[in-house]
C-alpha cells in the first residue's frame, strides 16, 4: 500500500530561527499544500509539505506533540526530532481550525497505534518457562529488553522551540480618540504582564503534556520489568537448585566444575541485570515527583493569570469610561464651535448695519 494523503489544504510556512529562537523565517514564498500522510506498513502518520522538489516539512506525528493556535489565523508545533518549531498562516480561521482538528485525530491514532505496538512485543518478550537447561541458560544471556528513546534534555524544563509565542499582523484598528497617559500605561504593562503568563502556562502544558506521556509510557515498561525480573529471580533459582543438585550428583569432575562456573556467571549477570532495572525504577520516581512540582507550578502560574486577567478587566472598563467622557467633551467642544460661528455670523450682520447707518449719517451731514 506505502504512504497515502488523507487530508490537504494549502498555507504560508514558517520556521523558528535557529539562532534567536524567537523570530519566525519564511521557508516559502507563497501558500503551497500540506498534506497528513498515512504509511500503512508502519503505522504512522506524517505532514508533508513539498515545493518543486524540495520538502519544507517532513514532521512524524507523536502522542507528544501539540499543535497551537496563536491567533485566528496562526497555528505552530514543535518537532523534537527536527529540532526545529513549524508555523502555519492560513487564509481563513476555518482551514486552520480544520488543520488543528486533523492534527489531534492523527495524534490520537497515532497514541493507540504506539499502546498496541507496546502490546505485541510485551506479548512476544514474555520469556519461555519449559525447555531443556541448555536453551534456557541461552535464553537467560540474551534477554529481551525494550529499549526507551531517551527524552530530550530539555524536556523536564521546557525547550525554547514550545515556549515561543507568535505575533501575527492584525488588521489595524479605526483610530479612535485617545485616552490619558496614565491609563494607556497600565493597560499595557498588565497586558504584557498577561502574555509572558501566558507563554509560561503554554509552556508547562506542554511540558505536563509530555511528562505523562512519558509516565504512562514508564508505567507500561514497569509492568513489563516486573514480569522479566520475577521470570529472572524463578530462573536463578532454578539454576541455584540445579547446581546443588549437579554437585551431589556428579562429585568434582572437570565438566561439573566448569558447568558451574557458567551457570555461577549467568547468575551474576541476572543480579546485575536486576540491579539495573532497581535504578530505571528509582529514576522513574524521581521524574513522578519532578511531574508533581511541575503540576503546582502550573497551577500557581493559572491563579496569577486569573489574577491578571481580572485586573486587565478592570483597566479596560475604567478605558472604556475614560473614552466615554473624552467622546462627551467632543461633542460639548463641537456644540461650543457651532454657537460661536452663529454669534460671529451675527456680529458680522450688526457690524454691516452700523456701517450702513454710519455711511447714512455721513450722507446726511454733507448734504445739510
């Protein structure tokens, strides 16, 4: 079957820059498509963005990832193994809505797919209890271990790429008359205020997001730990019974002696495969409480952004009266002009009567 499109639209695409992670770079020149792919064989799901030849975007969707709106027109992602964070301006806030809805149906999919994947190999590294001594002194130096992708380092913290926050160009605004200095300056240093919360908030989401990801990920791998370690303590056991056995049966022949020392070695090697997996353990504890403190962090950070975002309520009410009375002073401003030209234009007319009047009695003093 190979890899298939489900869903195109088309999109201006932009990268983070590598060097001040802050700012966004056009990587094309104008909207082209992208498109979710399928790869059936695999089981996974990709975007793909193409221009000529060259691919702008080749992005494997995980459970990890978050697709964000940062306006109505703006969406971005981060990919951790392109190191690099992708944003989206659509033409219209539908298409991006209908991007945002695709992307969380394909990471959902692509979550299950990865739950029975880890299925089917903790079914198949379930290690066999019969057989002969042989095959399962063989079976126990070769056991079968799934091996994690290691998270990122930055992962617990945060990655500069997830905490970047988008400004977009917005349509401009009608001016409208403007408000005293000292209202301008609240309303805008709160507003900044709210934003840099909201970038933090964002961020922790993400990190959350990505912590109990892993955690049921880990979860998972220490059910399987246990039923390898209980399948290891049963199969030193065994080979300590054998031994004892060995050495009744056969007295200090050369074979016994070396058969021993094999079987004492692949006893050590179980101990030290089980000391390991003891340490995995604790790691995994410390990274639970890590969670923990990140989840208070959040919590506080979403009191401090109510807190924020009432007082901003506040500021733009106080704005909104402070235009109010602005507007009312125009307007008693404009009255006050227009009664000033009617007098002018009276005190036009009573000057021109008095010329006329003076032009008559200048008359009248000649003619007598």
């Amino acid at each position: 079957m190979g890899e298939q499109p489900i869903f195109s639209t088309r999109a201006h695409i932009f990268q983070i820059d590598p060097t001040t992670k802050k700012n966004w770079l056009a990587t094309s020149k104008q909207a082209v498509t992208v498109s979710y792919f399928f790869d059936s064989t695999r089981n996974v799901y990709r975007i793909i963005s193409l221009e000529g030849s060259k691919a702008i975007i080749n992005s494997t969707i995980t459970p990890n990832m978050t697709f964000t709106k940062t306006s109505q027109k703006f969406g971005q992602w981060a990919d951790s193994r392109a190191n690099t964070v992708y944003g989206l301006g659509f033409s219209s806030e539908s298409q991006l809505s209908k991007f945002a809805e695709k992307f969380a149906e394909f990471k959902e999919a692509a979550r299950l797919a990865k739950e029975k994947s880890h299925e089917k190999m903790e079914l198949t590294s379930t290690p066999s209890q019969g057989g002969t001594l042989r095959g399962n002194i063989l079976a126990t130096n070769k056991p079968v271990f799934k091996k994690e992708s290691p998270l990122p380092p930055d992962s617990v913290n945060g990655t500069e790429d997830e905490r970047v926050t988008v400004d977009t160009p917005q349509p401009p605004e009608p001016p409208r008359p403007e408000p005293p200095h000292n209202a301008l300056t609240f309303s805008h240093s709160s507003s900044s205020i709210g934003k840099h919360l909201e970038a933090e908030l964002a961020a922790l989401k993400g990190n959350n997001a990505k912590l109990t990801a892993a955690l049921l990920e880990s979860t998972a791998n220490v059910k399987q730990w246990k039923q390898q370690l209980a399948a290891y303590q049963e199969e030193a056991d065994r080979l300590h019974k054998r031994v004892t056995e060995l050495e009744c049966v056969s007295g200090q022949s050369t074979a016994v002696k070396s058969e021993k020392t094999q079987l004492n070695r692949t006893i050590e090697e179980l101990e030290a495969s089980l000391k390991a997996k003891e340490d995995e353990l604790e790691c995994l504890k410390a990274e639970m409480q890590s969670a923990n403190q990140f989840q208070s962090q959040r919590d506080s950070l979403a009191q401090k952004l109510q807190a924020v975002e009432r007082r901003n309520e506040a500021l733009e009410a106080q704005l909104g009266e402070l235009e109010q009375r602005v507007e009312g002073q125009q307007r008693e401003r404009e009255l006050f002009r227009q009664s000033l030209r009617s007098l002018l234009q009276l005190l036009d007319g009573k000057i021109f009567e008095l010329n006329e009047l003076r032009d008559a009695l200048a008359k009248l003093l000649e003619c007598s």
